[in-house]
C-alpha cells in the first residue's frame, strides 16, 4: 500500500463562497410562498360571518386556537 492512502488529503486554504442563487429561481417561489400565507391569514383572520367562503363554521373552528395565538377577536 502506498503512503498516500494514510494521509488524509491536505485542506484547501481558498475560502469558500456561496453561488448566488439568480432572482429568476427565487421569484416563483417568492411569490407562491406569498401567495399560500395571504391564503393561509384569510382562512385564520376573516373566514367567518359575511366574507364566509365555506357555509358553516368548519374552518372556524379549525383555526380557532390559531386565531386567538395571532391576536384575532372571534368571540
């Protein structure tokens, strides 16, 4: 067996940098992220009474522990 196979391999002294990540593969995504959380906070914040999508009070009871942890009145 040669020397080199007990020898770990010498570290490089070049730092490291980061790829940039291009805004077109980050915007989609940005904006999807956007989009589920404004969905998201109409279903925790406003779906109830007169901007009801859903009849009934399914999804308000659901979210109810949410609604009260983000601050929202519902009662």
């Amino acid at each position: 067996m040669s020397e080199a196979a007990f020898h770990p391999a010498q570290p490089s002294h070049a730092p490291a940098t980061p790829a940039p990540i291009p805004l077109r593969e980050i915007l989609p995504w940005a904006v999807f992220g956007g989009l589920m959380l404004l969905l998201a906070l109409y279903f925790v914040g406003a779906e109830q009474g007169a901007t009801s999508i859903f009849p009934g009070m399914y999804v308000h009871e659901f979210v109810h522990d949410g609604r009260h942890l983000l601050g929202f009145p519902c009662h």
